[in-house]
C-alpha cells in the first residue's frame, strides 16, 4: 500500500510539472558553455572564460546556482585598450562574489553592482565599457532570479516554447545600455549606465526547462525558431548531452554571422531603424546552455 500512495504522489506531482509547494528537492542547474571569438579560434578560452571580448562564469553555493555572460564593447580596441579586460575582470569578480557567499539569490543586480564598484575602486584604473547578464536558480524556492543590463540576455524553454526571456535594453541603434570606466579626463563624454539600471525579473522555473544565455553574437544572428530547433537535438540533462547543443548552436550562429545573404535578426533590426543591411553580424559568441535538475551534492 506505501508504495501504490508513494507512485500515486510522484504521478500527481509530475502531472503539474513538479511546481507543487510540497515539492522539498533542491534544485540546480547543469550548464556548458561553449562560444567563439572573431580571431575565428573555435571553442578556445582564453583566462577567465572569454570568448574574444566576451566574457563568462558558472558559479555554485550552497544556496544557488549563478552564471552570467558580459561582452565587452570593441570600440575600446581604437584607443589602445583590450575591452576583453573589463568584461573578464567583472565576471570573474562576479564569480569569486557567489564563491565566497557576498550575494543573496534574490538580488542579482546586487552581484552587478558589487562587482562593478570593486573594479571602480581598483588603484589602477580598468578602462572599458560591457553589458551584462546575471541569472540565479534559488535552489529551495525554485525561483529564477535575473539582472539584464544591454543587449545580451537569457531565454527560458519549456516544452518546445519560449516562456521567458529578458528584453533588450539600447539608447538607440546598436547602442546597448553598458557599464564603464572611462579615464577622468573622458568622464560625461563615454556612455555609462548603472547597474540599478538593469531590468530584473523573478520566476518559478520547473524541473527540465532549459535556459539559454548569451551575448548578442547569438540573438543577433539566430531568431527564436532556430534556436528552439537546435534545442531538439537535447535529449537528456547530462553534461554530455548539454555540451554537445551549446556548441551546435554556437556554431550555428558562427557559420550565419558570415553569411552576406543572410537576412539576420540584427540585419532586419538595422533595416527597421532605416539601414540598409544584409547579412549576418561577425561578433564573438557566448552560449551558456543550463537545465534545471534535481540538486545532487
């Protein structure tokens, strides 16, 4: 009999698709990252998790998985200075920040901030401009926590379809929202946003859905339909298997972002603000690809 009422409660709870306030798992998130830099070096990181300008960590506490994408913006490079820097430096700050416990799940924008006033703080300055995508699974609420500042971003899939996904933040064309450090002399005149800037949202996640975060060299050259298609090819929550589709997606966008023909996202983004452009955006590609799964230590 304990077993029949055991099987019949495991029924109930998959049935509403395990968001049952009994439910007392712990949840965690398997993630693989995979990307590429515009020098063409497929899949190589350089230190501290950059692709190209890109930058990115998976981190994990007691309490929570985090992982975040920044990109550093390239513009930097016409004055002698590496903008992979300031997005590896912020993301690496961000990881050490979870490591040590100085966060609380609820409140990535808090991680952001942090991290970014540690690199303000620094005796020598650390020049340059990133956006920023912060994402946190809370394993005992089962609550996803995000802080979006710019152009990259994360989308949420469940059963085959978007469910969630942050919006882009841009001043105008091409210009997305972004932190800075510019010399003293350049203050006012470089664009520099806060990180209470960042739009935030919170939400119930599910066992098995999957999260997809990113820079813009992804959604910049892949819409939401090629995505969902390669997400198909995901068959099961190893790691395996989750690093097998973050590369085929990254490499996916890699082989549109040189194809002149191309009708991109940020091709038809351009054209509606009155551009005529064709074809696919070279940029570096950062792909984070996450499930959430039961929390095993």
């Amino acid at each position: 009999m304990f077993s029949v009422l055991s099987y019949g409660r495991l029924v109930a709870r998959a049935v509403i698709g395990g968001l049952s306030q009994t439910d007392s798992r712990d949840y965690s998130l398997v993630t693989a990252s995979c990307g590429f830099g515009k020098d063409f070096r497929k899949g190589i990181l350089k230190k501290g998790m950059c692709y190209g300008d890109d930058a990115c960590f998976i981190a994990r506490h007691r309490s929570a998985d985090v992982l975040g994408v920044a990109d550093g913006v390239g513009g930097w490079r016409d004055y002698g200075v590496d903008p992979s820097q300031f997005s590896g430096t912020l993301m690496k700050t961000c990881e050490r920040l979870v490591k040590e416990g100085r966060f609380v799940p609820s409140n990535p924008v808090g991680v952001l901030t942090t991290s970014y006033y540690e690199l303000l703080q620094n005796k020598v300055p650390l020049l340059g401009s990133s956006t920023a995508c912060i994402v946190v699974l809370d394993r005992q609420s089962h609550r996803l926590h995000t802080a979006n500042l710019g152009d990259s971003g994360f989308l949420v899939v469940r059963g085959g379809e978007v469910v969630h996904r942050s919006d882009e933040q841009q001043h105008y064309f091409n210009t997305p929202f972004q932190l800075s450090i510019a010399p003293p002399e350049a203050e006012g005149a470089v664009l520099s946003d806060s990180p209470d800037a960042a739009d935030s949202s919170s939400f119930d996640v599910q066992l098995g859905d999957i999260i997809l975060t990113a820079t813009d060299g992804l959604f910049d050259n892949m819409p939401d339909y090629m995505i969902l298609q390669e997400l198909k090819k995901l068959k099961n929550t190893n790691y395996e298997s989750i690093q097998q589709t973050a590369r085929s997606i990254a490499e996916h966008a890699h082989v549109l972002a040189y194809d002149p023909n191309y009708m991109s996202p940020f091709a038809q983004f351009a054209c509606d603000n009155g551009l005529n452009v064709r074809g696919g955006k070279p940029d570096d590609i950062t792909v984070l690809l996450s499930i959430v799964a039961e929390y095993t230590d």
